[in-house]
C-alpha cells in the first residue's frame, strides 16, 4: 500500500522532540482552523457532498467510482447546487 511504499507507516511521534512535537500540534490547530474558514466561506463544498451523498444512499451503485464520475461530471451539477444555494440563504 501506500504508506507502506512511503516509509509513512513507521512513523513514531515519539520520535519527536517536545518542541517539535509542539509545533507539530501548532500546525494541525492552525491548518483544522484555516479548513473550517474556508469551508465557511465555501457552502457550496458542504452542498456538493450531501447532495453526492444523498444520491449514493438512494441509488446505492454498484460501482461507485463509475457513479462518482457521472455524477461530478454531470453538466446540471452547478445549477443543482447553486439553486440549493439560493434556498439555504
């Protein structure tokens, strides 16, 4: 897999020193902060996955990523959800 391939799957955050295991906490804080404001300033992202979401639990598709590729190539999405903007607000 993956992690594996990178070396990621051995890392030990005890292997940290204090301070870098500090700063480490520092960016995670900052980086969850800065995803919720543009998540915030972005409702439409919030839109695009429940909608998406929504149809996945309707249909229930056999091969999903087929059904995910139709689905966000779909030339009616951004009308979809730009009416579903302007009903939120």
């Amino acid at each position: 897999n993956m992690a594996e391939q990178s070396g990621m799957e051995r890392l030990d955050i005890g292997a940290l020193s204090p301070e870098q295991q500090e700063k480490l906490r520092q960016f995670k804080i900052k980086t969850r902060i800065e995803n919720e404001k543009y998540l915030r300033s972005h409702p439409e992202v919030d839109l695009l996955l429940s909608d998406f979401l929504r149809e996945v639990f309707l249909k229930r598709p056999e091969d999903i990523r087929e059904f995910a590729a139709d689905h966000f190539t779909d030339s009616g999405l951004p009308e979809r959800i730009q009416l579903r903007l302007e009903s939120c607000s």
